[in-house]
C-alpha cells in the first residue's frame, strides 16, 4: 500500500476554522488517550460534548452560546433525532460513559431534556472504580428516511476477575420519545455501527469476542416492531432485532473487527483479526480483501497495525490504519509502513488513491464521498505538525488540511460545515503544552 502513496501538496489548506474555549480539560500525553470529546452539527447549531458532562450548543456562525446542560455521564457521542413534522421537536441525543451508561435527549433549541435511558440496566453496573469498567455507549445511529425516526445504540461494560475477561453488550432501537423498540444482547464488545440507506438492516461491529458469542459482525433487522426482545448472548430472536446474517475474519484470538460501512446491500469491514479489508456481499459472501496493515517483518521484528475505521459509498471504499504494534512487545522503536494511513478502492478491490495521516484518528466524520479525518498526536514520533483536521474526496483523495496547534480528537460534517474539537497535548519528553480545549468551526464552501 506504501507504494502507490500519492504526493499532495499541504499548502492546499482550508480556510481557517474559527474557534471556542471550552474551559480546560488535563492535557493528553503522548500516548492517545480513550474518548474524552464528541461533536455534531445539525441545523444552524454545533453542539459539543466534554469530559465533565458538559453538553452545550453554539450558534453555528457566531459560536455564540445558546444553552448547556450538565449529562449525567462523560459525553462522549452525540446525534440529532427527530421528535415530529417541526424543527421545534428535534433533540439531540448525547450517549455516555459512566456509571449508569446514560442516553438522553435535549431539545435541540433549549437543552430541556426529553427522557433519559440509562444503559447500565442492560449491561449491568462497573464492578470497578476505572474508566475502562465503566458502561459505555460506544455508538449512535439515526433513521430519519420515512419520517418515523429511530435511533439506534450500542452499550458495553467490561469486567475481569482474574484472568476472566467479559463483556456484557446490547444493541438498542429506540423509537423517537424514547421507548425501546427491541434489544440485541451479546457477551462481546461492539465498536461501531451502521444502518443500511433504505433503514432495513443494522451492522454491528464486535471488536472483542471473549465469550459465547463468536461473530465479529452482526446484521439485524432493523424495522421489526416488537417490544424490548432479547436474545440471550447472540441467537436469532424472535420479533425486533432478528438476526439476518454474521460474518467472522476466522482468525485466532478475540480480536474481531474494528468498523462496518455499509454501501447498499454491501457491507465494507475492517479486521483487527488478520488487518485486512473486506468487502461483503449480503449474507456475508467475501467479494474481495485486502492487505492493510498486517504482519511485517521490520528490523527483527514481526510489526502491525489495526485499521480502525471505514467508510463506503457509492462504490467506493475507505479504510484507516493505526498505530504501529511489535508482535512481541508494545513498545518498538520501528514503525509499520503502513500505519496511519487511509487507502480507498474500487468495487473491485483495485486501489484509487493512498495517503498518510500522520498521526492517530479517533473516528472519521463522513458525509458521502467526504471525508474528515481528525488526526492526533503519534506517540512513536511526537511531531506536532501531525495535529491537523484532515478533508478527502473519497474518489480522488483530493482534499485540505487545518493544522493545529493542540490534537483533534472528534469532528462532524453537515453539508458544507465541518467542526472539529482540539484538546491540549503535552509530549512527556519535551514538558511543553500545545494548544487549547476549543471546538473549531470551518466550512468546505470558503
């Protein structure tokens, strides 16, 4: 993949992104730290979510503060849902992580909130006082085609007792005022999901599969009606959230996938099983995968890297590399060729373009064939002049870059609108601190 890299010019930025304070948050290290940050913009507002539980929303051309509210968690995603036929009843809906693994949803115009449901019912209380066993919603997914919107969510808690390791998981449907529509439990953890354009079917993405449940992707049906079914770690149900097929990377360990796109009746799915990239037919049958980052052998030692995100559409597929790994040990002094990076292929599985990121991507921002890639810091290198929020054209790669001073963590687009959070960076071997807690507001149209 190193090979076919295709040089750009870094003088091709975007304009540049106005900024909000948002108070003071600890700087991160060198080393990438878990979701401490969420951002969405939806309408004329940009709403932000911090680590204290701060939910607030800006007017989208002056940043001007409309309201805030304290969440009963860390705020660590956020999506707009729609409550009926007027602007007036849409919400926004803030996922947690803490100790109840709370989702609520806030007027979008005042912060009142709308109703709560609190996680930690499904997948039980932390059995520990650490940020890693606390229950957490780890994605959010919003139907809004039809008119009757829904809202999908995925929830895990980790405990361990000894050398024991488990996760208790669920995949909820909500219907718009809040009631469930139908659960999908699992003793395996999700990391990303994705809904089909027409609404039909939902991708689940299991990252860790320690117990009963052994399929590193789940497709549901989305649509059923019936009331908070369960399916008791992973067997079809019957009524809402019945399993329409799975597919498993069938690589050794408990390491799955790492995130699903879907692009039609297609499905486009990352492997942190064997780092390759696969492209799906429906019921799971392998069109093509490809090499991302896998085991390489570099200086004596056997070198990897996760790809941790992808993205389809309209034939067209995206995936993104992370940080380098020793088979061996964590800690290396060499770097994988092809960490931090994002390749896009064809329906064929022929590359159309590569580029580097440079530095460490929590989650992407897309909105069709657009790209955001909010990069952070990379630990094996420290270089500041890797913070940047990165833009590419799924069929090109042709895009622009902001660079900041401190991280970007998160980042949204709607429409011509991209807004990003940086947060303040201290590297352990220099002692100095970049930049400042801030959402950055910048538009593709300037």
């Amino acid at each position: 993949m190193a090979e076919a890299d295709t040089e750009r010019d870094e003088s091709d930025r975007d304009a540049a992104f106005r900024r909000r304070s948002l108070g003071e948050i600890e700087s991160a290290r060198s080393r990438h730290m878990w979701t401490r940050s969420a951002v969405h913009a939806a309408d004329d507002v940009v709403i932000t979510g911090q680590w204290d539980g701060t939910v607030a929303a800006f007017d989208l051309d002056s940043l001007e503060p409309r309201w805030s509210v304290e969440h009963p968690n860390h705020a660590a995603g956020i999506a707009t849902l729609g409550g009926g036929e007027t602007e007036s009843e849409k919400t926004a809906v803030v996922a947690g992580r803490g100790d109840t693994g709370t989702i609520a949803a806030y007027d979008l115009e005042t912060g009142e909130t709308r109703w709560r449901y609190d996680t930690a019912d499904d997948v039980g209380e932390p059995g520990m006082d650490s940020v890693f066993y606390l229950p957490y919603v780890v994605a959010l997914e919003v139907d809004d085609g039809d008119g009757d919107d829904r809202l999908y969510a995925a929830a895990r808690r980790y405990e361990r007792d000894g050398e024991t390791r488990r996760w208790h998981s669920t995949v909820l449907a909500f219907d718009a005022d809040g009631s469930v529509r139908w659960r999908y439990e699992a003793d395996a953890s999700p990391v990303a999901i994705d809904l089909r354009d027409d609404g039909e079917r939902l991708a689940v993405g299991y990252n860790r599969c320690t117990g009963d449940h052994d399929n590193g992707l789940v497709v549901l049906e989305a649509c059923a009606t019936t009331e908070s079914s369960r399916n008791g770690g992973g067997e079809t149900a019957g009524g809402g959230g019945d399993l329409a097929w799975t597919w498993d990377p069938g690589t050794e360990g408990d390491r799955r996938v790492g995130d699903v796109s879907f692009d039609g009746d297609s499905i486009a799915v990352s492997s942190h099983g064997d780092k390759r990239g696969y492209l799906l037919e429906s019921g799971g049958a392998e069109r093509w995968a490809v090499d991302l980052a896998v085991e390489t052998e570099i200086g004596g030692e056997t070198l990897y890297a996760y790809p941790n995100h992808a993205h389809a559409s309209d034939g067209r597929i995206a995936f993104v590399t992370g940080n380098t790994y020793a088979e061996e040990s964590r800690e290396t002094e060499n770097r994988h060729p092809n960490e931090h990076r994002i390749v896009a292929f064809d329906e064929d599985g022929d590359v159309l373009w590569d580029a580097e990121l440079r530095g460490f991507v929590h989650e992407l921002a897309t909105d069709g064939a657009t790209i955001i890639a909010p990069c952070a810091q990379n630990f094996r290198v420290r270089d500041p002049d890797t913070h940047a929020i990165r833009r590419f054209d799924l069929e090109s790669g042709e895009g622009g870059l902001e660079r900041l001073e401190g991280i970007a963590t998160a980042a949204t687009i709607d429409g011509g609108t991209v807004a990003a959070i940086e947060e303040p960076v201290a590297y352990h071997d220099d002692g100095k601190t970049r930049g400042k807690y801030a959402v950055r507001v910048g538009s593709l149209e300037q």
